[in-house]
C-alpha cells in the first residue's frame, strides 16, 4: 500500500534531469534560504526590531509555530478575523491598528493567493510593517502580483511544496539583505538524518512498505496530527537549510509544480460534487492560485483523520482553533465563532505533484466512506 501525504516523494529521475535551462527557480536570487519558515521569520522579527511589547495584529486562526516565534521575542498579539474561506479582509485590519500597532502579519491560507497592495497601501499609511506568510502559497500571484513581493519581509517553506528534508525561505528587500547574516547549517548527524527520513517516505510514497508495519506507522503520524502534536517543535536556534535541500531546491521544477497541483485541484473540486456532507472551503480555482492542498471541511473531521490513517494516507487537519490562553494576547476573550468552527471541521486533501488522479480516488473513496458512516449511509 502506498502512503499517501501531503509531502510529494523524492523523485530521483527528477532530479537527475535537473531544472531545464531559463526555467524559473524555486528559490529567487532575493531569498535567503533557511532551515524552515519559522527560522525565516525569526530572523526576520529581528531584522525589524520588532520584539518586546511590541503590538502585533495576527490572524485567529494561523500556525502555532508563527505565534511562538511572536511570543519568543516578547510581543504582543492582537487577533483579527478572517473571512469563511479564511481571507484576509482589509478593513477588518484597518479597524484594529492603534498607535501601539508595530506590524500586521498576514498569511495566505491554503494556498489561496490574497491582494496585496491594499494592505502595502495600508501599512504605508500607517507606518506599519507588513510581514506576508507565502509558506502555503510558493509560486502564487493574484492579478498582477506575485506573493511575496510587496512586503517588507516575506516567509517561505519550501519543504510543503517540494520533497525536501528542510526548507525555508526569507525574502527582503535588498537594503535590508545586506543586514542580514545567514546563520550556520544543523549539524551532520542532523542533516543526514533528515535526507534519511525524506528517502524512506519517497519508497514509500512511491511502491508502498509492508502494508502492517507501515499501517501502523502512518496512523501513529495520523494520530499527533489529530492531538495537534504533528509538527516540529518551535526550537530557538536558526540554521541555514541544510546543503542537501539547497541542492535538490535548485533543481526542482516549478512549472511542472505548479501545473500538476493546478490539475490535482481541479479534479479535486470536480470529485467533491459528489459528496454532499463535504463542503470545499474554496468552490473556484483562482488565476494565480497554486494550492498547497484542496481544503474541505467535513463533521466529525478527527475520526475520518483516523480512518484515513488505516489506509496509510495522511490527511492534515491543519489549523487549532483559536488559542486563548497564549501569553502578551490583547483581546484573549474576543470570539471568534465562525473560525473556530472551520479549524474544527478542516482537512487538507493532499494535492502535491506526485499524485496521480487514482491516488485522489483513494483519499475521496476514504472520505465517501467516512461521511456516509457517519450519516448512517
Ligand atoms: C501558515 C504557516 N506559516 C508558517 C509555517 C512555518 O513553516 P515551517 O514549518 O517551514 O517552519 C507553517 C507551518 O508549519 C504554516 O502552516
């Protein structure tokens, strides 16, 4: 049985083949490439000056480890909403920049590329610095705009997108590059463990394992992610990404990326018509969208998580709910009803480039299954 993620397997023909000549690059010549986004952003918070009781406004419902590197660096969080498919709406933010407000962060959930010149507008008006999360939306534009850009820094995390052992990206403006010192790689051991995990999930991924032992791994993986213990812990220290993912990033093909997420969106939404209890949180494919996964919520989310994981296939519920008891919040009681109701009925369909369309029939022949349990069905 092959396992099913949201992280596509190294394909070694691939990288033997390399990035063709003129291709666009993973990485652009204004990114520094680090260990993971939350290194990035780190380094970024700190490039800014932007730290002890400093005001933050932040989405409600975004990664945990964004906020700990927030709360690492003493700032204060202030919440804001977010739309129904989890959108950032200008005037929302607008309403809740005060004197005190350093910076607003603002993140293109799932992929979904947002507009960015309002807020740059925004934040040029205010005098207050713009951070853009890109690390679910590499190689997003909307209209006329790459994500990214517009920015004063932006974060990226290759390794969603690519099968990379690590991955991250900042991107800043060029005055500030020059500020901006890489920090050293993890070490050996480190490093060779990584492309050793990444090389036993592309065998997986790519002819199966022995379908018990891998079973019973696969739901273990499942499981943390459910408990929300499935992501890498917030260490303190930033590295540089290790030589192995800088290589393999370097020959990655971004067109082909691009294109096979596209196509695997597209047959997602075409699939999901079928399914009555399964709403897609987004109902079109955008211009420039390239998605990270194909977002859909569904009732009683954690126990088709679990089914899912018995047939060896990874569906990420991807955001908590609103967290209220983090420490320096500034509105910690302000409700937030309808996106703690989404986080709660979230799931990522996995959509990477190394699916092929009878994969998807086996993640939605999961979910059928799922629902109509549920409904008795
Ligand atoms: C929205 C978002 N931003 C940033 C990050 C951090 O990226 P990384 O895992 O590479 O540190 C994550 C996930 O972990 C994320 O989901």
């Amino acid at each position: 049985m092959k396992y099913i993620s949201m992280i596509p397997p190294l394909a070694v023909g691939d990288i033997i083949r390399g990035r063709a000549d003129g291709a666009r690059p993973a990485i652009d010549a204004g990114t520094l490439p680090f260990r993971y986004g939350r290194d990035a952003l780190r380094v970024g918070l700190d490039l800014f000056g932007i730290g002890t009781g400093d005001e933050v406004l932040v989405p409600a419902v975004i990664c945990e480890v964004v906020l700990d590197a927030f709360s690492q660096r003493g700032a204060r969080l202030g919440y804001y909403g977010l739309s129904d498919s989890l959108a950032v709406e200008v005037e929302e933010i607008e309403a809740r920049i005060g004197p005190e407000t350093k910076a607003i962060y603002v993140n293109h959930a799932l992929g979904r590329p947002m507009q960015i010149k309002p807020l740059r507008a925004l934040c040029n008006r205010r005098g207050v610095v713009l951070i853009e999360d890109c690390a679910h939306a590499l190689g997003g534009a909307t209209d006329d705009c790459s994500v990214g850009v517009l920015a004063d820094f932006s974060i990226y995390s290759y390794r969603k997108f690519f099968a990379l052992p690590d991955g991250g990206g900042l991107h800043v403006q060029q005055s500030a590059r020059r500020h901006t010192r890489l920090p050293k790689r993890a070490g050996l051991p480190r490093q060779v463990a990584g492309a050793g995990k990444l090389f036993a999930l592309g065998l997986a991924s790519s002819i199966g394992l022995p379908s018990a032992a891998w079973r019973e791994r696969s739901k273990r993986l499942a499981l943390s992610e459910v408990g929300g213990a499935g992501d890498l812990p917030s260490a303190e220290v930033q590295c540089r990404m290790s030589a192995i993912s800088e290589w393999l990033l370097s020959r990655a093909d971004m067109n082909e990326m691009v294109s096979r997420r596209r196509q695997n969106f597209a047959y997602c939404l075409d699939k999901v018509r079928s399914l009555a209890s399964v709403e897609p949180l987004f109902k079109e494919l955008s211009s420039g969208q390239v998605p990270y996964s194909f977002p859909v919520l569904v009732d009683d989310r954690d126990s088709i998580v679990r089914r899912a994981a018995a047939e060896a296939i990874l569906l990420e519920p991807t955001f908590a709910p609103v967290d209220r008891r983090r420490k320096g919040l500034i509105n910690p009681e302000e409700r937030f009803d309808s996106l703690d109701a989404i986080a709660g009925k979230l799931l990522s369909v996995p959509v990477h480039q190394g699916l092929s369309p009878a994969d998807l029939d086996r993640v939605f022949d999961v979910l059928r299954h799922g629902v109509n349990d549920r409904s008795g069905g």
